[in-house]
C-alpha cells in the first residue's frame, strides 16, 4: 500500500489510535486499552513493556510541562504501520518539538509505539 500523508486531520487514523491519542492528551489512564497486553512504548530513549508499564508512561509522559499539540501530518506505509506527526509547543526546553508517533497495530490494538 503506498505512503499517505494527511494533514490536520485524525480522520485517516485507525479508530483505535485515534482515541489512544485524544486519552494520551489528556493522560486519561484509558488509554491503555489501545495496547496488546504485550505490547511495547519507546520514548526519550526507555522502554515500557507490558500493560502496567506501560500504564506507568501514560500517567508521566509530559506531566512536568504545559504543551499543546496538533496533529500536523499522517503516513501509512503499509496494513500494519502508521506515523502521526505532531507538532508541541509549551514550557519545556526548546519550546517547539515536532515528534513522529511510529504505531504498529496488531489487529485492532497497537503493539509498539516508538515516540521521537
């Protein structure tokens, strides 16, 4: 399946990653239910394993500033991967981080998210 990219929109986005999205926002620990029990998070270079760490990343990732972001960009590259590109500004160091959200879906689940 060729690459898309979608600008601005959660539309194109899978149901399921698109709520992990809204609930990771807003660090609503429902977030959880996107992930495979098994599944994997990778973000500022640790790595969380399994349902309760990765529950654990959910409720910190980000907790220490104030950020807004919006959704800048979308590619599928194929049935099992998408990239939501999302651009933050806020408090922290550097003020804009534009950051790639690369999911990997096991049927309607994700099971690896790598972050950066």
């Amino acid at each position: 399946m060729p690459m898309t990219t979608t600008p601005d929109t959660h539309g194109s986005l899978p149901t399921t990653i698109r709520e992990f999205l809204a609930a990771h926002v807003v660090r609503d620990p429902a977030a959880i239910r996107a992930f495979t029990p098994t599944a994997v998070v990778v973000d500022d270079g640790r790595t969380y394993r399994g349902t309760d760490e990765i529950v654990r990343f959910l409720a910190g990732a980000g907790a220490q500033f104030t950020y807004t972001t919006e959704l800048v960009g979308v590619q599928h590259p194929d049935d099992r991967h998408w990239v939501a590109t999302h651009r933050l500004a806020g408090d922290f160091p550097g003020g804009v981080a534009v950051l790639d959200y690369r999911f990997t879906t096991d049927g309607d689940l994700v099971s690896e998210l790598v972050i950066g």
